[in-house]
C-alpha cells in the first residue's frame, strides 16, 4: 500500500498535459512533479488503459515507471478486505456507487446493478475472482469516453481513504463539477493541471526563468491541440470562474497572486 502520510493519484489527462510539457526528451514537466518530496504517487489500472488509447509515448514510461503505483480494483479490494473481511464487499460497491453519482444518479444503476445482484446472491460470502469479474463485466458496458477513469479514481480516493491514508491529492483533469464535489465530500485536495506551475514555484522551488520554458511548451501543446490560449482560475470572490491568458497566470503565480483552493482551481488574491 502507499505511505500512509501522503498519497497523489494521477488521472489519464494530467499525466498525458504534463508528459507533453518538456523542455526536450529528457526533461519533462510529468518528471517533475514526481520529484515533489514527501509524495507517493499512485494511479489505477483504468488510467493505464486511457492512455494507451490516447497518448502511447506516455503510457510506455508510465508502465516502466517505478516512481508510480498502478492500483488495480483486485488490489484496492484485497487492501479492504485484509481490514474490514467480507464486508469490504458491500464497502466497495457503496463507494463505487457515490463515484458513479457525481456524474449522474443513475450511472450506478445502469451500468453496476448486477453487481448489487451479485451481492445479493452471494449471502455474505462473496469470491474475490468472481466480484472482480462482475465489475470487469460492467466496465465493458460502460465503455470508452464515459467517466469510468474518473470513476475508478474517486472510488480509490474513498479506499485509500478509508484505509488510513492521512492526506490525499488527486493530480487531475478540469472537470470542475467533479473535482468540486470529490473535494468536498472527500479527504482529498486537487490539483488541476495548469496548477502544477504553481507546485513548481512552491514546492520545487523551480526558478522563473527555467519554468517559461516548460510553459513555453504547455502553450504549445494548447495552442497546437485546440486553439487555447486562456484558461480558467476562480475571480477574487471565489465563487465564479474567469478566463486569463495563460502567460498572465504563469506571471502571477511567480508574482504571488494565486493561492490554490482544495477543489484544484488557482484563485486570485486580488
């Protein structure tokens, strides 16, 4: 299991946005991150699968990389059961079903039911094999593109959780509904991407000069993908979202006028 302490989970599109951001080949933001001190880095088996759908160079270093703890739902469940015995069953499906409910009230009930009759069935005696193989089977009704990495990583948030790990951050995407809620129903602070800029300032004490080059190269990445040149931060009042140009917001970081909020976001100060 991770360190007990500290523990940060790392989405499919954190790691492909920072995997992408380098100053050359060697010298990538993503490797960065990960020399944060103090930090056990995680991620689920589902985060694997998404990128190798959509970035292969950064799925290959993530499958070597020995820095990174790749978390299957057999091994999160075994964590479980070596504490809580035949009921982390009913535990697991519980806290799957809050994950699939941030996204909609009936994600659960649509795609997981056979899980509750497998439950169900069972009559408290549950088989670790054929648990995981209801879930594997309700994955593949899920399919691609329909929150399941999200999904697998709020309900491993809630495990580690529950688990005793003592303070969790989830390294994740901009879902800003999703992170808001996790953020608030959960022991764990976010992290959106364009907030490892200020990570880099605070905690790496990266100097400005070397980070322009590795945002030289996140702008890039937008700029080359979409067409983006600005992104959202929380106004002063913390209550609504506003778009900066990217190079405003990596000045301000490293002119101390963002704090970053436990729901991920950069908020300005003034």
């Amino acid at each position: 299991m991770c360190n007990t302490k500290r523990c940060a989970m790392l989405d499919a599109d954190f790691i492909s946005k920072l995997y992408c951001t380098h100053i050359d080949e060697t010298n990538r933001m993503i490797f960065r991150v990960l020399d944060i001190p103090d930090l056990n880095f995680v991620c689920h088996e589902q985060t694997k699968i998404e990128l190798s759908r959509h970035n292969q160079s950064a799925f290959q270093w993530l499958e070597t990389n020995p820095q990174i703890t790749v978390y299957s739902d057999r091994d999160l469940i075994q964590l479980m059961i070596n504490i809580f015995g035949e009921s982390a069953y009913a535990y697991y499906s519980g806290m799957l079903r809050r994950s699939c409910n941030i996204f909609s009230s009936g994600f659960y009930v649509q795609y997981y039911s056979s899980l509750d009759a497998y439950l169900t069935g069972s009559w408290g005696n549950c088989d670790l094999n054929q648990f995981v193989s209801v879930i594997s089977s309700c994955d593949g009704v899920v399919g691609t593109d329909n929150n399941l990495g999200e999904i697998k990583l709020y309900t491993m948030a809630q495990i580690l959780d529950i688990c005793g790990t003592e303070n969790l951050f989830l390294f994740c995407s901009d879902d800003k509904k999703a992170r808001t809620i996790l953020s608030n129903q959960t022991n764990v602070d976010c992290v959106g991407a364009i907030a490892s800029f200020y990570l880099a300032k605070n905690y790496l004490h990266m100097s400005k000069e070397e980070a322009q080059e590795f945002f030289d190269s996140w702008m890039r990445f937008h700029r080359n993908t979409n067409g983006q040149q600005d992104f959202r931060v929380l106004s002063v009042s913390g209550y609504q979202m506003e778009k900066i140009n990217g190079q405003d917001i990596f000045d301000k970081i490293y002119n101390d006028e963002f704090e970053l909020m436990k729901n991920g976001f950069l908020h300005r100060k003034t």
